[in-house]
C-alpha cells in the first residue's frame, strides 16, 4: 500500500480523483485517499477507446473488497489511451495511485476547465 501523499503537480477534484495536465491532453486518476478508503481494488473496468467523458460524471468503476464506486471525471474530453494493465493488476492503484496505477489519459475538451480544479493544499484542506 501506498504512503499518503498529494503530489504538488497534479491538480484534484472534490471526487478524489486526480489530473495530470499537460498542454491539450490529461492522465486520470484516483487519489490516495480514494484508493485507501476504498480498501485493496480486486477490479477495473476500463473504459473504450474514443469515448467522450464529461467533468463531474462517472466514467468508469472500480471495484474493491468493499464496494463498486464510480470513478468521475475531473475534466472533460475524449479518452486516448487506458491503462490495459490494471485489468490482470488491479492492485497497482493501490500501490502506486499517481504512477503506475493511473487510469486513463484524455484529449481535453476545453483545457480551461482546469482552473476549477484544486491544488494539493486545496485538496488536502478538504480532507481535514
């Protein structure tokens, strides 16, 4: 299991999930948090190729020990790629949240849309 740590780079969401900007495109993610209080993740139901996800709606799920959760979208725009290898290894979410267990990475709709995301300190204050 992964350490608690909120990565200063990265912008989050009220969901606790996780944006990794850069320029017109973005990686997803969910947050230590997220993962921790969802327990040990047994499953990750990748989403298609090509589909378009909207800010503040669930785009996929994940499944722990404890409960199916919708994951939600921290921006919006239209998935490029899928981390294919959470589907034999589900548990590097919870290993490595902001590395290796990233979710998806998107081409972004509106870039501007991250000017309503928090940063780190943000989060975190949220969390108290």
């Amino acid at each position: 299991m992964a350490e608690a740590s909120y990565p200063d780079d990265l912008l989050y969401h009220s969901e606790h999930d996780w944006a990794r900007v850069d320029g017109d495109t973005a990686t997803f993610g969910i947050t230590w948090y997220a993962q921790d209080a969802l327990g040990e993740v047994v499953f990750f139901e990748a989403p298609k190729l090509g589909a378009q996800i909207v800010k503040d709606e669930s785009y996929t799920e994940v499944e722990s020990v404890k409960a199916v959760s919708d994951v939600i979208a921290p921006l919006s725009g239209e998935i490029i790629e899928v981390n294919t290898a959470l589907g034999d290894q589900p548990e590097t979410i919870n290993e490595d949240p902001y590395g290796e267990g990233w979710l998806i990475k998107v081409k972004l709709a509106d870039p501007s849309e991250a000017e309503s995301l928090m940063d780190a300190a943000a989060y975190q204050a949220t969390l108290a």
